[in-house]
C-alpha cells in the first residue's frame, strides 16, 4: 500500500469520526463559566467571590465526568450541586438569567452540533455518489418516467440529477443552521432583564457568531420552530433517499437485473424457502430507515402545532437527537448502498434494446436535420414502434425498408406529398443508438461528455466548499471553548 493510499484512508477515518457528544450538563457549566468570568470582570459578581464560586463549578464538573458522576440536564437540578459545592452566594451568577434562556441555549448548542453530524454523513453520501458519477460517466443506462422505460441515459448523469438533489439539501441543512446558531442567554424568559448583561460576550464564549434579537422569539418561538425546520430538512434528505431506493429496487423485480447489490457482508440474504432468490436486505433497511426518519420529522410538526407560545412541547433533546440520529443513520446506511451497487452495462444495453426508448431521437433527427415538423416525425416513430413491438423486433433489427414503407404512408395519412425517408440507413440505426444519442445532446446539463466533465467538477467545487464551512463551524466553537476555558482557568487560579 503507498503512502498516498495511507494517507487518504486514514484522512477518510478521521471524517468518519465524529466529534464527542457534549450533552446538557456539559453545556449547562459552560454558560455558568461564562456568567462566572463576565460577571466578575463587568462588576455584576464581587471579584472576591468568583474564584470561590469557580472552585464549587469545577468540583460539581468534576464528579460529573467520573464514571457514574451525577450529570444532571436542568437548571434546577444542577444548582444544588453547586450551592453544595460553594454555598448559596454561587447563586449570585444567576443574576438576570432564567432556566428559559439556559435550557434554551443548551438545546440551540446541541442541535448545533447535531446537524454538523448530519451534514459530514450527507457529505460523505455524496461524496460516493461524485464518484460513482464519474466512474459511470459513460455507462449507458434506461431512465423511467412515470414508472416505465423512457430514454436512455448514462448513469453518471442520472446520478448528477440526484446529487443536485443533495446539494439543495446541504443548501437547507445550512440555512437551518444559521437560523440556529444564535444565542438565547441573556433575553432570561421572554423581555430581558434590568441587568446588563453582555449578551455579545457570552455568545462569543459559547461558539455563538450572534444573539438572537428579539427577546421574546428566543424561547418563545424560535425555540419551537427550529424543530420544525429540522424536520423539514431530515424529511427533504429522506425523500431523495427513498426515491434513489426504490428506482433500485425495480431492477430486483426483474430476473435478470442491470443493477443489483454484491452479495456478501450483509446485502444481500437468501430466502429461507425459495433457494433462487437473493433478498435486498440493505435495500429493505435503508428504506424502512427512511420511513423512520419521516415519522419522527413528522412528529416535530405535530409536537409544535396547535399550543401556545413557549410550550416545552417540540423542545425535547432527546426527541430531537432522535430525530437527527436517525437521519444520520439513514446517510450512511444510503451510503453503504451506493458502495455495494454493482451494474451490468451489457445487460443494461440488452434492456434499452428490448424497447424502442430511442424512438424519440427520430423525431428530432428528422425535424432538426430535415426541417420535418415535429408531430410528422412523432406520428411516424410512433408508427415504427407500433408495427415493432406488434412484431416483437428489436431497435437494433427493425428493418431499414419497413422504415421506408411506413414514412411514405404517414406523409400520406397527413396529408403531405409522398417523399423517401430522408434518413439513410447508417443515420436511421445511428438514431436508435443509445451511445450515440448521448454524445449527441448538446444543450447545457446534458450526459455528453464535455457537460459530464464540467458538472462533476462543479459538482466536487460545491462539496468542498461545504466542507470547507463545517470545518470552520468546528474550529469556532472549540476555539470559542478554548477560550473560555483559558479565562475561566485564571479565575480558578485564584481560588484559595
């Protein structure tokens, strides 16, 4: 194995990991640590009591972090902790603050860092699915409408379509978080408070770029809307999922599928009862997954309708970390597909000649070419498939001179002068060939290979500007906590 190998398996590792979870006890000392330090420098806390009130925060941290340490997630329970840590005057740090706004930021801190999970998984799923574009960038496949064979297209492309799809979803996941990443602390329950606290300062502290503005929309309604939008999101990555799904799984209808998983390591099982048959056990649990992920997003919306403002009723962590999880989940078992899929392009070839999904490039042959009207040239492809398919005769064997006896009779039938099929042979064959017809589009988002070309590497730009933004959310708030933790620490210094 080269180095270069190495190195990039073990970059793809690193991505793979993700952070720590911090949960509401974490973050619950980290807004105490910083009404402890802003307090004390702002006059709002007596500089002789904060190194004390530190010392009681760090022994309640402490035994915390020990393995089966009380790690209480409310204000109210965690408060005895340090009024028995540091006696009641470390309730002096409560000034202007409110379990409203605390338990608020919490919740806004954790979902943070829950979609930045979401986004590396959906990352990595596109990721894959560049890739496979780019290595199926000339696999001539046939694409559906309406559940049936339309035109052929290459894989590659067919592929693009759906990472489109990703990259909105990326484009909501990050306009959701930019919603979300505002800081609560200092609006205490719904009209601020008469002190004054440095709203700025804490935000910065708690890796939060700003403030949420108004003081009532804090807790009152942001914090239950923000769920909503999370819902929104998971249910938009869900669809796209369950749509890739199940165009897969009509190949597994079929007796001899161009696309099927590679058996082996848990894709595929063998049924108990019919020894033929391969199961798609992956397929089937992704999209259950997937259904999953709609459910509980669903259960947002339902969790936020209908109360008053402020109701505790969609704000659950741990309703919604399920609800993230479970998106997370569905990304990489999605992503575990798309590395197990294995196509036939020879058997896909077979499938676009078993039906006339060239047809239409006759029509347009014809029309741009020969200047024909369209709707001549549709009625006479129309006809050529109709006498085929009653005659079961392949594209690739329909004969050049019933071409010619049929394009007479539809000139006739529509009234037009009676002409030879202006097309020779080689150009009527050519028509009907899927690779042709693909190196032929020229507009714009087409599958011909300058178009494939440059969207996959817009396609890649887009991905690293993505990762490119993930990686600095990270870098603020450790950084941000860092910091804190550096100031907090020469508070601390000075306890005796």
């Amino acid at each position: 194995m080269t180095a270069a190998i190495i190195a990039g398996a073990m970059a793809t590792e690193a991505l793979a990991q993700p952070a720590p979870r911090r949960d509401e006890f974490h973050w619950l000392g980290q807004i105490n640590k910083a009404s402890i330090v802003i307090n004390a420098e702002e006059g709002l806390l007596a500089p002789a009591l904060a190194p004390r009130i530190a010392r009681g925060l760090q022994a309640v941290i402490d035994a915390g972090d020990r393995p089966g340490g009380r790690r209480p997630n409310l204000v109210i329970t965690f408060e005895p902790l340090l009024i028995e840590a540091a006696g009641v005057e470390a309730t002096l740090i409560h000034a202007g603050r409110s379990s409203q706004d605390m338990l608020t930021t919490v919740r806004s801190a954790m979902l943070r860092e829950e979609l930045l999970r979401v986004a590396a998984a959906l990352r990595r799923a596109t990721t894959t699915m560049i890739d496979m574009a780019e290595r199926h960038r000339d696999t001539i496949v046939p694409n559906y409408t309406n559940g049936v064979a339309a035109q052929p297209n290459s894989y590659g492309h067919y592929l693009l379509g759906h990472i489109a799809g990703l990259e909105r979803d990326m484009q909501r996941l990050r306009e959701a978080y930019a919603r979300l990443d505002l800081s609560p602390m200092g609006t205490t329950v719904l009209n601020g408070t008469s002190w004054p606290l440095n709203r700025d300062r804490m935000a910065r502290y708690l890796g939060f770029p700003a403030t949420i503005e108004n003081a009532y929309d804090a807790a009152q309604i942001l914090a239950a809307e923000i769920p909503v939008e999370l819902g929104a999101v998971s249910t938009a990555i869900a669809i796209h999922v369950g749509a890739y799904i199940a165009d897969v799984m009509t190949q597994y209808a079929q007796p001899r599928p161009w696309l099927l998983l590679a058996e082996g390591d848990g894709n595929t099982y063998v049924s108990s009862a019919m020894p033929q048959k391969r199961n798609p056990g992956l397929l089937n649990d992704v999209r259950r997954q997937a259904s999953m992920v709609v459910t509980l997003a669903t259960g947002r919306t339902i969790a936020a309708h209908n109360i008053p403002p402020g109701m505790n009723d969609p704000k659950s962590v741990a309703d919604n970390v399920a609800l993230t999880a479970a998106t997370t989940r569905l990304l990489e078992q999605w992503d575990r597909v798309m590395r197990a899929l294995v196509l036939s392009p020879g058997r896909a070839l077979e499938e676009l000649d078993l039906d006339w999904t060239a047809s239409q490039e006759v029509a347009d042959v014809l029309m741009r070419e020969h200047r024909l009207p369209f709707r001549v040239g549709h009625h006479f492809a129309s006809e050529v498939v109709d006498f085929a398919k009653s005659r079961d005769i392949r594209p690739s064997a329909f004969p050049y001179a019933e071409a010619q006896r049929i394009y007479r009779h539809t000139l006739h039938e529509m009234g037009l002068p009676e002409t030879d099929l202006p097309m020779t042979e080689a150009a009527f064959r050519a028509a009907l060939e899927p690779a042709a017809i693909i190196r032929a589009r020229a507009t714009p988002g087409g599958p011909q290979p300058a178009e494939m070309t440059r969207m996959i590497a817009s396609a890649r730009a887009r991905l690293a500007g993505h990762d490119e933004w993930a990686s600095a959310q990270r870098a603020r708030i450790d950084a941000a906590l860092a910091a804190l933790e550096a100031d907090f620490a020469r508070v601390l210094a000075r306890a005796k």
